[in-house]
C-alpha cells in the first residue's frame, strides 16, 4: 500500500528561531530569531548551508508576535507583520519600518504571487495592500473580535480563507483578491442532515486554516476534529485526532497533511475517500513545522531546525500492508486483491506505528519504543527497545534459529551520520544483544533491501555500504564504480543478480546501468523488472523487461502497456497477478503479457496442457503456441483438452509462427524453433500438418465433432470426407439396436451409458461451420437425396428450389446419367468424366464430347489410361484442341501418339518442320508439293534436305549453295560430282560486295560526324543537355526525370499517372541533317556498325574456310584482303564532342579505363600465310 517513508533526515543548531518563508525559485530559507537577526540558508541537493546572517536585530527591536514573514522576489526585500501593527522592511544589513496600525494587527499573509498584502488589523478592518505595500482597498468585518486571525490563500492566488473569532464563536469565510466575500447559493440541511455550510453559522473551530495546494478543499480543526470544506462552504469528510492541535499545513502536492498535536506532527494520507494516520514526529518545545519542494518537512523546535525528507513508499510484497495511526490493515493478495479501508484482517498495538517490515513475519515498531511480531493475526511477541530516531527497519532470521528468533536491524539519525542498529532477539522475545555498527565515513541512508543474510544500504550520497552481522568490523564502502545520488528505493532480484536503484529524479538504474529517465515504481518477479513510466499521454506505461534477454525498450512491443496516470507498482503476486495502486488509492491487478507468455510455457514444459490452455485464453493470446512452444503435438494434449478446447484451438490456427513466440524464447532458441516447424511442416503447411495429427490421434466415438472441425479446417478443406463420416455415422445407427446396458459384474449396476452423438447433430455443425452452398453441391455430389434434403434444411434452403431440382434428378433411370448430370450442372467436369468413363460405349462418347467442350484432358488422360481405344480418341481430341490454338508441334506429337501420321504430317507442315515431317517417310507426291510451299518460303535449306532426301543430290546442292550451308554442299558432293564454281563465285561476290558497302557507308557517315562536331565547335554547343533530346518523344504536359527508372510519368496539368513512352533508338528514327540530334544518330549508327561486324567477320572465316576445302585459294586469298581493308576502316573509336572534353580534362581516367575496340583485331593470318 502506498505509506510515507523517511528518505533521510537532517538537523541543523539554531537558537530560538520565530519565523521562516522559503523561497522556491532561489532555494533558499530565512530564518529569523529570537534576536531578529536574519539567517540566510541556501537548500542544494537536500541540503542545507548558511549563506549569510543579517543582524538587524537592532534596527528592529520588536519583541512582538511575528504574523508574517515573507521574501518578496520582485525586490529581494524580507516584509515582517508584527501584532503591534509595525511592517518592517529589510534588504540585506538595512531594516526600517515602512508601515504602523496604532491599533495592532490581528493577521496578515502574502498573495502566492507576492502581489498581495492581505492584513486583519486590530479595529476590525480587513486591508488589501500592493507590493509597494500602497493600500488599495479596506472593508470592515462586523463583530470580530480582538483576537489573531488565520489567513490561506489559495495556489492560484484568486482566493482566500479567514478564520476570525466573534462572540459566538469562530466564523471561516471566503474572500476574492478584491476583498469581496463569496456568497455560495448552497444551503445547508436542516440540523442533522447530510449536507452542510460551514459559513452559516459560528463553529467552536480552532484559530488554524489551510487550502489545498491543488485547489480541493479547505482544512480546519473543530473539537479534536479535522474537517474539510470547499470555498463556497460545503463540508467534505471529516476524521478524528486524539489530542488538541493547533496548526494544520498541507505538501506542496497537497497530498500530504501534517497536524500538530501538542509536541508531536502526524502525517497523513487519503485513500479511498478515508484519510490514515501515517507517521508522527515527536520534538520538545516544539515551535512551528512548514513544508518546502518535493515533501520536504522542516520542523523547528527552541534550540534546532530538523528536516526529513518524505516519499512515498509502497512495500512490493505478496501481502499488503497499510498504517492507520495504531491499526495495521492487512490484505493479502494470494487470497484476494482488497483495497483499503477493507482488509482481511486488522494488527493492533498501543501506539502510533512507526515503521512495519514484512518477511515471513510481521514486524512493527510502534511509536513507544516496543516491536511486535505477528504470525498472521496472531501475535508471537513484543519487545521493548526504545530506540530513537529510527527511520529504517529491516528484519531478517538467524542461522540459529534455536538459539536466536532473529535480527531487527535499524537505521538511526543521529547529529553527524546514520548508525545500524542490530538487536538480537531470542525466541522468548527477550533482547540478546544490541549491535551498533558506525559506518566508514558520515552518511545518511536513503534505501536498504536485502541480500540474504547481508544488507546492502544506499545512501543520499551515492554510496553503497554492505552489512554482515558476523563482521566485527564497521561498514565499509563498495561498489564505488557510479555513485547515484539521492536514491530513495532499492530492491534486489531474489537470485542476487540485480540491484535495482530509483532515484528522487525519476532515474532507475539496474546495477548501474541507466533503464529509463522517467521511473515512478518498480519490482522484480523471478527474472523480470516491472516499473512504470511518465509520459504525456493520456495513459502511462507499465514495462516488463525480461532480465534474462539484452535489456532494451521497444514502444511498439509486448513489453509494454498502458495502466493508469500516476499508478505506482503495489506488488507482483505472480506471473499473472501484478497489482497497482491508483492515486484515488484504490486498487488494479493486471496481467503483463509477457509475464503470462512464461507462465504458459511453464505449464506447457510441465505437460499441464489443460491449464496452459486456459491460461492462454484467459489472457487473450495467441492460442498457436500450443503447437509453437514445442513444434511438435503431444498426444496428452487430446487426451487433456475437452473437445470444445480442442475445437477452439483448431480455429485459431494459422500458417504463421506465432509473434509471441520470441517473447519466451532467446533469439537462438526462436532460431531453433523456426527451422524446427519447417522441417516438421515441409511439404505441407502448419494448419494441415497439424489438423492430420489431430485427427490421426482421435478416435470417432469420442471426438467426432473435432475430427470434423479438423477437415474443414483444412486448406483446401474436405467438405466431402466430412460428409462421408457424417452418412458412415447414419449408416451404423441404422443398424444399431438399442439393448438394455448390461450388468458390471464387479458393483452389480449396469454400465455408465455414454451420450453418443447422432449423425444429424454433425451434419448440423457441419453446416454451421461450412459455406452453405459448398455444402449442398457437395452432398448433391454423394447422390444421398435424404443427406440433400438435411444439408438443405440446416443450410437454410428454399424448398421451392431444390425439391423439383432433386424431383428431375430421381427420375433419372440410369444411375450413371443421373451423377453425369448433377456433376455436370455442378461443373464438376472431372467428377462427370470419372462417372460417364463407367458406362457403355454411348456414355463414354458422351464423356469424349465433354472433354472436347471443356477441355478436360488431363483428367481424361487419366482415367482412360488402361483403355487403349478410348485413349486414342483423347489423344485425337487433344490434337485437335492444340491444333486449333496453333501448338502445331505439340498437336503433331499428340496425333503421332494416337497413331495418327497424317495428321501429325499436316501440323508439322504448319510451321514447315521439315526433319519432322521426313521422320515419317511422307510420299514424294507430297514432298514435292512441300517444295514449293518451301520455296514461296525462300527456305532454301529445308529445299536442299527435301532433295537430299529424294536422292536428287544436284538439285539439293543447288538449294545448299543458295542458303550457304557448305557442309551440306561437301556432303551431297560425295555422292555426284559436279562443278560449284559459279555458286562459290557468286557467294564470293555478294560478300565483297556487302562488304564494300558496308565500308563506303561507315566512311560517309564518319566525314558527316566529323563535319557535325566541327560545326558545334564552332557555335559553342558541346554538351547534348543543352538539347532535348527526347524533344520528338514528350508530350506537352508531361516531364521525366533523368534519375528515375519509374515506368510511369505524372501530367504536369492533369496530374494523371501515365505509362511512359518507350524510349526509340536513333537508328529507328528519320533523322534528316540538320537535326538537333543528328550527332547522336551518327555515333549510334557508326558503333552499330562496329557491333555487328563480329558476326559478319565469322561468316567470311567460314566462307573462307570452305573456299580452301572447294579448291578456291585464290578466293579465299582476296576475301581475306577486302576483309582486312574492311576491318582497318570501321577501326577508329567513335567519341562525342562530351567524351572528347572529358578526356581532355582528366587523362589519368583515360590511362585508367583504356578504351577496348569491338571490332576484330586480326582476321586469319596464319591461314593467308598458308596460302601465300
């Protein structure tokens, strides 16, 4: 529960202090004392320093009552109220008096903003003064009598509360900045009712009043009774003090409310609408208390000025613990989450708590100095210590148990430095020792937790001090790698791995390692750290780190969830119970996700497969982890898991390894079990591999309706094999008698009879399940016109549609024509081939022309695989079809397969396959026919095979000369000799002369780029940027960028998306002289030249080898010359006037990347030196 601790305290001399303000902006604390000299306190880093000391002491010799004392920023002066009516005025070592009621002053206090001087002097007049301490307004206050007054303005400044006394009593009234009362239209019951104005009437209240510093309520004291009220009057709670009070003052957050009651200071909280006794502070002559920034408490007393440092603390233990004033409320979470004021059960001592410690046993030290020791509600013992000034408890059991019960260990204040205590304490409850350890240098210990038998102390300074009752030495200093200052909380993990420390700023380290800047709680549970953070959204965040893994905040990962503004850590219960407590003070549990992802594998390790499960969906995760935790589907999983389990589990899967996975798994291990799943899955997916366990491990008697949700759960899923379990089940209860259950010879009672399910109870979840009209094809599709009928019902259906439907098809006669038409009108062609495949030889004509219609011939194929005329036909039908979509070569081998040459002949012919068409010995007839078709072609090479084949060698060499196929020509010239000189001159012609040509053109095109790039010299363009060069390509409202590979483009009005033009290449376009671009067509066509000159060299070498094989060397000789002439002239590099400047300026890129010519660079040397 949330409690207040002491972080650390502190006391300072001082002689007889008066008054005090503090100023937040300066940090910085006056004190004024019994001589009126002013001491100046600089507050850094909780800690108090004396700056400077004014003594003005003898410029103001006033021993009258101070009312008030302020710092005034605006003009660094101090203002000093007295009751004599006197205002003085000091800035640093001066002091005068500014102002004088001859009447007195009865109270004053200063607006927040320092703007405001509101002062109750003595003759009844309430005056409102300006900073320049100028009077502004005053009004009269009718019956108040001569007696001081208390003043609370509220945080904003707007307005303010007065607590005066009249003769009935004392009046508490609200006033606005312009010293206009605030009159409330809310009335008050009559006596005794609910509803109540503290304005209406005098009230025996006490001469103390306080407003909230967030704006809520208004805080008095009336008869031993602390109430509150809003500024229009109406009362709001209200609870008992046991002594009289005079002063009441809130925190600077206005949780906090502090009472003084005679020599003692309690402190307290509200939760829950009940407001609890938390802490008291006791002191002699106690003078006055105020609080400072962050829950600081500054008490002053005659001779000291003592400061504690409050925060507040919440005790992460299985069992909540909460303090009010002598009670202990206490909750445990095991057994349920209770907030208070409710508890299981109540601890009661004879005095105000002070400080409780729960391990094992309940500790608590009460305000008289005595420690009790609870077991539950029962009391074990009680021990007086009476130890002062303890502000830290812990408790821990001796290894000698039967000597010694155990240690109470307390942190002591005293001047200097904190001391431990360790008190000994034997099991009658008696004191056996009392240790106190001094530490190595002056400290004061902010945090404690506990390490085993050691503690580790953490102090305000950023020490760490470890203590080990059989140590005689004093407590030395460790860990000195990151002194972190100003730590207030410190756990351990229970293995002893991490120290986790939060700091008064928000920072929380884990073993010196920054986690987070922004911390308000946190605990360890097994090897995680939960804390939360501040943010500014509307929720804040809950983490979860897993210790066991590199330690990293992902926003967008399961390690994090929202939780409430300003909800602290109150306790984790287990790896689903994490429990906070909201600032209203009531209570939440939560399960992290990824603390229940662990706790699921646990159970799933531990083989609680039924546990796991419904922890799985009661956490709403990802139910595939049944199947991903291990990869594998254990067999107790069916026999753990009802059938409804099972049923939900088959749903949720998914081809997709769960995203939670990781989450329980170090990445080796996720790694693992990735390529474990697809090893497991291969060659099918992860639904089905799984729904085929389910279903191979189930028995029908027992899960048939999961065996079924298993089949359709499957992709694609078996509607049909669910239907057919559905007509075997109708079948068996046909045939099933129902007998009486027979006797159990071992109790003499008949046997348990089981609820089997009916065959309708599946086909009716069959259909809740399924599509509905798969569902009815695939019963029509079974030919069980009552199974129809049932889907039908289940499903839905209007009987107006399948009744007359089922009608025709029962009047059917022949069964094979009855399943051909209902799968045909299915279209389930396949279905309707298999059946038509089964009848006579009219219905197997019929199954040809559905396979014609629909071109269902691999299935024909199939299913007439063993019939050697039916198989013909599909192969003619399927020659056909290829035929008619022009696969001529594919056509050809399906008519060759059925035997059918001709026709195979006729497709080949189609495309002029002349080796195909010759692998079928055609007639001459029709080869001589297919010569012509050949030479309309100009396919002088199938021309010359035709020949070849006719044995009319002659004419073949003709046709072989024509297509330059010389090895066929020295092959035909083995069978009959005749003379092809005139063919090799002629060859040897069209070569020259295509080379010459080629030659003249290269040369007319390169004096043409030559006398272009001189004219762009001449006017200065060297650059194609300067050019569109696209200008013919690009539409007027549309651009391109030039680093863009997009095929699309973006009208530039429109803003249409558009396909891009496909670029042209020059040698495709009508470049005429003259163009823009004309630079760029030549360099284009003269490299194309270039390019394409490897292969018309290859040719002449191999024209010039058969040159040498016909007895032709002269030929062959002054091919090679005109070739090399050729290849000498289209050898220069071919450059634009870009490329030519560029390598001017950079020669080293040059040297660099040397240019590589594509064109040949030796043609047949070692064959013309041959020759020659």
């Amino acid at each position: 529960m949330k409690e207040i601790q002491i972080q650390c305290q502190q006391s300072y001399e001082i002689s007889q202090p008066l008054a005090f303000t503090f100023d937040e902006l300066s940090k910085v604390l006056y004190v004024i004392d019994k001589e009126s000299n002013i001491i100046k306190y600089e507050y850094n880093n909780k800690q108090l320093s004396i700056q400077t000391t004014y003594k003005v002491g003898a410029q103001i010799q006033n021993n009258s009552k101070i009312l008030s004392f302020q710092y005034l920023m605006e003009n660094d002066q101090l203002i000093i109220v007295y009751r004599d009516g006197a205002i003085v005025k000091v800035y640093k070592e001066e002091a005068e008096v500014v102002g004088q009621f001859e009447c007195g002053v009865l109270g004053a206090a200063w607006n927040p903003n320092q703007e405001q001087l509101v002062v109750v002097c003595g003759d009844g007049k309430l005056v409102s003064f300006d900073v320049q301490l100028e009077p502004t307004k005053e009004i009269n206050i009718e019956g108040i009598l001569d007696q001081l007054v208390s003043i609370s303005f509220k945080n904003d400044g707007k307005f303010f509360s007065l607590n005066y006394a009249i003769q009935e009593g004392r009046v508490c009234e609200t006033y606005d900045v312009q010293l206009e009362k605030f009159r409330s239209p809310s009335k008050s019951d009559p006596e005794g009712g609910l509803v109540q104005a503290i304005f209406e009437k005098p009230r025996n209240l006490v001469n103390t009043v306080s407003w909230q510093p967030n704006s809520q309520f208004i805080a008095g004291i009336q008869d031993k009774q602390v109430i509150f009220w809003e500024k229009n009057g109406l009362r709001h709670l209200e609870f008992n003090i046991f002594e009289d009070s005079t002063n009441i003052k809130w925190s600077p957050d206005g949780i906090i409310l502090a009472i003084q009651q005679g020599d003692r200071i309690t402190v307290h909280l509200r939760q829950n609408y009940k407001w609890y006794a938390k802490k008291a502070f006791k002191f002699e002559k106690l003078i006055d208390y105020t609080f400072i920034e962050n829950n600081t408490l500054v008490v002053f007393n005659e001779n000291s000025m003592n400061i504690f440092w409050l925060n507040y603390h919440f005790n992460n233990t299985s069992i909540g613990l909460s303090t009010d004033y002598d009670t202990l409320l206490v909750s445990d979470y095991k057994k349920g989450v209770i907030p208070p004021p409710l508890c299981h059960y109540q601890l009661k001592v004879d005095s105000q708590i002070d400080l409780v410690y729960y391990d094992q046993f309940i500790y608590i030290y009460s305000y008289d100095g005595t420690l009790s020791i609870f077991d539950n509600v029962n009391l074990l013992g009680k021990v007086k210590l009476d130890i002062d000034c303890a502000h830290k408890l812990i408790c821990y059991s001796d290894k000698q148990q039967d000597v010694i019960f155990g240690h109470a260990v307390f942190v002591v204040h005293e001047a200097e430095s904190d001391k431990l205590v360790d008190v000994v304490i034997s099991p009658t409850f008696e004191i056996i020792n009392i240790w106190r350890k001094e530490f190595s240098q002056p400290t004061q210990i902010s945090a404690l937790t506990k390490k085993g038998h050691q503690i580790i102390l953490h102090s305000r300074f950023g020490e760490k001090f470890i203590y080990d009752q059989s140590l005689e030495e004093s407590l030395s200093e460790f860990d000195l790698a990151n002194k972190e200052q100003n730590v207030y909380d410190v756990k351990i993990q229970q293995h002893n791995e991490w120290l986790g420390c939060l700091k008064s700023n928000s920072r929380l380290t884990l073993n010196n390692h920054l986690v987070t800047n922004e911390c308000t709680s946190f605990a360890f549970f097994d090897h995680f750290l939960a804390f939360t953070i501040n943010t500014t959204d509307q929720f804040h965040n809950l983490y979860i780190l897993d210790l066991n893994k590199p330690i990293s905040i992902d926003k967008k990962s399961l390690n994090i969830s929202n939780i409430e503004r300003g909800a602290k850590i109150l306790a984790v219960v287990s790896l689903d119970r994490l429990i906070v407590q909201i600032p209203r003070g009531n209570l939440e549990t939560t399960a992290p996700r990824v603390m229940a992802l662990h706790l699921c594998k646990q159970l799933y390790d531990n083989k609680q497969y039924k546990t796991c499960f419904e922890m799985i969906r009661k956490h709403k995760l990802d139910m595939n982890l049944m199947f991903d935790f291990s990869g594998e589907l254990d067999v107790q999983i069916v026999e753990q898991l009802s059938e409804q389990y099972l049923q939900l589990f088959i749903q949720s899967l998914n081809n997709e390894i769960s995203f939670e996975l990781p989450y329980v798994l170090t990445a080796e291990q996720y790694k693992h079990q990735k390529v474990l799943i697809v090893d497991k899955t291969l060659g099918t997916s992860k639904i089905n591999y799984v729904c085929q366990k389910l279903i191979d491990n189930m028995k029908e008697e027992t899960h048939i309706l999961t065996i079924v949700t298993a089949m359709l759960k499957k992709e694609p899923s078996e509607v049909e094999d669910a239907l057919l379990k559905t007509l075997k089940l109708r079948q068996l209860e046909q045939h099933h008698e129902e007998v009486p259950p027979h006797l159990n010879p071992a109790t003499q009672k008949p046997y348990k009879k089981h609820n089997k399910i009916k065959s309708e109870q599946v086909l009716e979840y069959i259909c809740w399940l399924a599509d509905a009209n798969k569902m009815f094809e695939v019963a029509l599709g079974t030919y069980d016109f009552d199974l129809v009928k049932q889907v039908a019902q289940f499903t839905q259906k209007d009987p107006k549609e399948y009744l007359p439907m089922l009608e025709r098809y029962s009047q059917i006669k022949d069964p094979i024509d009855m399943k051909s038409t209902i799968h045909i009108e299915l279209k389930n062609y396949d279905k309707a081939i298999k059946v038509l495949s089964e009848g006579n030889e009219e219905q197997k004509q019929k199954s040809i022309e559905l396979i014609r219609k629909q071109s269902r011939f691999r299935i024909a194929l199939e299913v007439y695989r063993n019939d050697q005329v039916m198989m013909r036909k599909v192969k003619e039908a399927l020659g056909d079809y290829l035929n008619n979509q022009k696969q001529y070569h594919q056509a050809s081998l399906a008519y060759e397969s059925a035997g059918l040459y001709e026709k195979a002949v006729q497709a080949s012919s189609e495309i002029l396959d002349t080796k195909r068409i010759l692998s079928f010995d055609p007639k001459e007839d029709y080869l001589l026919n297919y010569n012509q078709i050949l030479l309309a072609a100009g396919r002088w090479k199938d021309c010359g095979q035709i020949q070849e084949y006719l044995k009319n060698h002659e004419q073949a060499i003709h046709y072989y000369c024509k297509a330059e196929e010389w090895e066929s020509v020295a092959q035909c010239l083995r069978h009959k000799q005749i003379n092809i000189d005139d063919h090799l001159q002629l060859a040897f012609s069209l070569k020259v002369n295509h080379l010459l040509n080629q030659q003249h053109l290269f040369i007319q095109k390169l004096e043409r780029l030559r006398i272009v790039q001189e004219q762009k010299k001449e006017h200065g363009i060297l650059a194609p940027s300067q050019v569109n060069a696209d200008f013919d390509q690009m539409s007027d409202v549309s651009g391109k960028s030039g680093m863009s590979k997009s095929s699309y483009t973006m009208s530039v009005t429109t803003g249409v998306r558009k396909r891009k033009p496909k670029e042209k290449s020059f040698l495709n376009r009508n470049i005429k002289e003259g163009s823009p671009v004309e630079e760029e067509y030549l360099i284009e066509f003269l490299k194309d030249i270039q390019v394409k000159s490897a292969d018309l060299i290859n040719s002449i070498k191999k024209f010039q080898n058969y040159l040498i094989f016909f007895n032709q060397p002269k030929l062959s000789l002054e091919m090679s010359t005109k070739t090399k002439e050729y290849l000498n002239t289209i050898k220069p590099e071919i450059k634009s006037l870009l490329q030519q400047q560029f390598e001017e300026q950079n020669q080293q890129a040059v040297d660099l990347y040397p240019y590589k010519s594509v064109v040949p660079s030796e043609f047949n040397q070692a064959l013309d030196d041959l020759i020659k």
